[in-house]
C-alpha cells in the first residue's frame, strides 16, 4: 500500500482521502510509511489545504494490523452522493416529491439570499445621502449588483464555500465573495462598505425570512391550496351520499359522505387563511440591536428608518426591537399554524384509512403494482398511510423549532444556527405528505351499495327522529321508551315502524315517521356541504 509509485495508486488514495471519514488515520498512516513516494508529500499536501491537518496532526501510529485492510478498503468504497446513496429520504427515495424545496433551503438557497441582503444593504447605503462614503450607485453599477445576483451558480456557491473553508465563518466567507466581484468594477471603492456595521444574524435572519416567504409562496402555498381544492371538489360531489355516521365508533346519525369532508375543507380553510398572512419578521440593526457601530460612525443618519427601508423592501416585517437576534416569535406562529393544517389533515387521513378499512371508499388499482409480498389480494391504503407518517415526523420537527428559536440565551447564543437550517426539513416532510394525500383522494372511488347496507341494517339510528317528534307533542317520556326499545339492540324496519304506529300522534305525523328511511335522515347535510368554496 505504501508503494504510492505509480497514477493508479495516487488516484486511488486521493478518492478515499476526499470521501473518508477516517482521514486523520490516512494522513498518519502516510507520515509512518517509510517507502519512498513520488505522489506522498504531494497527497499529504493535498490533505492538508483540504482538510486543515499538518505534521503536528496528533499521529496514531499505524502499521499494518488485523482490520486496518478493511479500515482501507471501507474508504476505497465510500459512496457518492446521490438519491440511492443520499442519508435523508428527503434527498434519496423521495428526492422527486421535494425537489422544489431544494433551491431555497439548500446550502446553496442560503447562501444566495444572504447575497442578496448584502447587496440591498449596500444599495440602501448610497441612497443614504448622510453617507458621503458611499456615493450614489448608478444605474450601471445597480444592474452589475443585480447580474451578481441574477447568475450566482453553483459554481459561485463552492468558491463561497471554497473561502468558508479559510474564514471557519459562513457569513464572512459571503462578504468576501462579493468583495471578489467587485475587485475588478467601477464599485472596487466601495468594497469596505460591504456588511457595514452588519452582524452575521442581520444578514441570517432576513435570509432565512426570505427563504420562508419563498418557500410559502412559490412552493407551500400552491400545494396546500391544490389539496384543499382537491378534497373540495370531492366533497361536493358527495354531498348527497347519506353515511352511517359513527360516535365513538358505534352507529350513530346518519350525515352524507360530503358533509364529513366539508368539515375537513373548513378545518383546512381556517388555517390556510392564518398561514397566508403570517407576518415574517426581519431585523438589521447591529451586534445587540441598538445600531451603536452605526451611530458611532455616522451620528446624523436616521438608521431605524434605513433599517425598516431596508427590510420592507425585502417583503418582510420590520422588528424594531431585538437583541443580537430577530426573536423568531414569528417563525414560531408560522410553524405552529402548519402544525395545525398538518394536524387536520392527519385526521383527515386517519378518516379515510378507516372509510376504506370499513369498505365505503375502494381504491383505484394501477397496473403492475402490488399490495403485498405475499397476498397478492392486497390493495393497501399506502399513500394515506405514508401522509400520516410523514405528517408526524414534520409536527415534531416544527415543534422542536417552535420551541427552540425564540429562547436564546442573554442577546444571543449559536443554539438557533443550527436548528435553523432544518426548516427545510420540516417543510419536506410536511410537502412530502401534501402529496402523498393527493394521490390517496386520486385513487378513491364510493361504495354506494356498502353505504347503503350499512344504512339498511341500523334502523335503530331513527330512535333519536322518532324521540324528539314524541317530544313535540308532548308524548310522555319519550326518551325513555326508545332506550328501552332500541339500546343495545338492533332492531329491524318492522319492529321500529309497529313502534310508530302505537304512538298517540297526529295521523299525518305517524305517516311521515313511517315513511322515513335511515339513509333520509341526513338533515341539512347537503345544503351545509354547498357552503364551502369550490
């Protein structure tokens, strides 16, 4: 192995020492081994600018032992990144169902919007006319800003990175990048005002608050609001199919197959409205929110007004007062209504699991698909199934976030930096779900004749009509003669109707009771199903 004198051998060693999670044992095994090299100083030299190790790099010393071949060969193997090797679902099995996620809460999406916060900083900075420093941009010199912007690629994200890797700092490695883009331009003068009195959470939180406002318009939104179409137009269409309605998993009073899921669609409606207006607050207003970089430097300039200027116009809400920090009060209503649409939407998946379990919805079959591995009968509920599940992961992520970003300690800690960048996570999931809903109500198809069975064998459901007419003509205890009658019981069409019949009622009232059916006694169902929105 320490025979490193031929391509095909530095090739090799070069792939596990850029995919290895051993590195440190590589680079020391390399210091240990005493056969001369033409590619090891230029491989540890390698390691060394990739990955920060030196010759001080504490060295286990390694000599061939029992294992240290399968040590080697495990980094030979290591896997590329991609959908099959991918370690979340969300970028591997279901890379296709979050795709549109992935432009903004990707590293990438990141570091574009924190571009873009200090390019309008700059912007707001030569606007202001109590900044002589920082002369009045022209128009050329806004659209080389925005061409900055408009065409940042991935291979401008990896030069970020690639300076991340020396700065050890996520924001600055963003501010240097930009000074590199203007080296060369009319704005070479003006470089020092990039990030001017700026803290790295002034940049975060208006980058993460547009990666919100991005991800609820552009892609949440749209989703949500086709689902909820979706289930509207079901619902509608069912408005007339009467359903034995069950309390506590008994028989209880009919409704109709659309009602049900018009209670679903208001549910869903309520909490699409809070999630549409949500404000999604912004701050830029120094190291603890009190702009004294700013005023110490340039005492005459109104900065609170600058600072809401700046933020409004990023399509955000101004917070005027912060610590270090924007206080994610905001992101925390946000994730609580989406944990509140998740949640009746959870319901609603529960719901139709158990109308197909019960056989008043069938599925629709595809071709070539299968059930299960061994009964090949099987046609199961998955998608309904995959949405509660993933309903349930995104909950305890927005959650976890709900709870954890408004408390930091003092005027900050780093607590918040890392669980931040799991919103979109959160978001996935919850996306991922969305979908798998969608396609669960594509497959339904009614039972009517299961409804209407169901409907035929409980006449006993009619006990609650037959009690409240007694009570208007003042029958003598008439709740109790119909619990004598029908609880526990499962009385048949005859045995209700000679009931009827042996109450002292007017003649046209017994007539209307005795024509009643289970599957009429619906009341306004339908006509409160209609006052949804299609």
């Amino acid at each position: 192995m320490c025979g490193l004198t031929d391509d095909k051998s530095e090739k090799k060693l070069r792939h596990m020492i850029s995919t290895c999670w051993e590195t440190h044992l590589v680079y020391s095994f390399l210091m240990d081994c005493n056969t001369p090299s033409p590619h090891k100083s230029m491989i540890m030299g390698s390691m060394t600018l990739r990955f920060g190790l030196c010759r001080q790099t504490p060295s286990v010393t390694i000599h061939p032992f029992p294992g240290f071949g399968s040590l080697l060969q495990r980094c030979d193997n290591a896997m590329e990144l991609n959908p099959l090797t991918a370690l979340s679902p969300l970028d591997g099995r279901y890379a296709g169902k979050t795709s549109a996620l992935r432009p903004v809460f990707s590293e990438f999406g990141l570091i574009r919007c924190r571009l873009q916060v200090e390019i309008q900083w700059l912007q707001a900075l030569s606007d202001e006319k109590a900044i002589p420093e920082v002369r009045a941009l022209t128009m050329e010199e806004r659209g080389i800003l925005q061409d900055i912007l408009a065409q940042f690629s991935e291979a401008d994200g990896w030069r970020v990175k690639e300076i991340e890797r020396k700065t050890n700092h996520d924001v600055k490695a963003v501010e240097y990048f930009l000074k590199e883009k203007l080296a060369d331009t009319s704005l070479a003068s003006l470089r020092e005002f990039i990030h001017f009195a700026c803290t790295s959470e002034d940049i975060n939180n208006l980058s993460y608050g547009l990666m919100m406002r991005q991800a609820k318009v552009e892609v949440m939104l749209p989703v949500m609001t086709g689902l909820r179409q979706k289930l509207a137009e079901l619902a509608l269409s069912l408005s007339q199919v009467p359903m034995l309605a069950r309390t506590h998993g008994q028989a209880a009073t009919p409704t109709t197959l659309g009602k049900e899921l018009a209670n679903v669609v208001a549910r869903l409606d309520r909490q699409l409205e809070t999630f549409r207006h949500v404000p999604i607050y912004g701050k830029i207003n120094g190291a603890t929110g009190n702009f004294n970089a700013h005023v110490v430097s340039y005492p005459l300039v109104d900065w609170p007004s600058l600072s809401r200027r700046v933020v409004e116009d990023l399509g955000l809400t101004w917070q005027p007062l912060t610590t270090q920090i924007e206080p994610h009060d905001g992101m925390a209503e946000m994730f609580h209504v989406l944990m509140r649409f998740n949640t009746v939407l959870l319901d609603l998946c529960r719901d139709l699991w158990s109308y197909i379990s019960i056989g008043y919805f069938r599925q629709k079959t595809k071709e070539g698909e299968v059930g299960s591995s061994t009964m090949p009968h099987k046609v199961n509920p998955i998608d309904f199934e995959n949405a509660e599940g993933n309903l349930g992961v995104a909950n305890a992520l927005l959650g976890h976030l709900a709870e954890k970003l408004p408390v930091s300690r003092l005027q900050r800690d780093l607590s918040d930096s890392t669980v931040q960048r799991n919103i979109g996570v959160a978001y996935g999931y919850s996306l991922l779900a969305y979908h798998s809903a969608m396609v669960g109500l594509g497959k339904l198809e009614v039972d009517t004749h299961k409804l209407a069975q169901d409907l035929d064998h409980t006449w006993e459901i009619l006990a609650e009509a037959v009690q409240t007419v007694m009570r208007r003509y003042n029958v003598p205890e008439p709740y109790e003669k119909l619990k004598a009658l029908t609880r526990g019981q499962q009385i048949t069409q005859h045995t209700l109707q000679q009931f009827i019949e042996s109450l002292p009622l007017p003649p046209e009232v017994i007539g209307q009771l005795m024509a009643m059916r289970p599957g009429d006694y619906t009341g306004l169902a339908d006509h409160l199903t209609r006052q949804i929105q299609k």
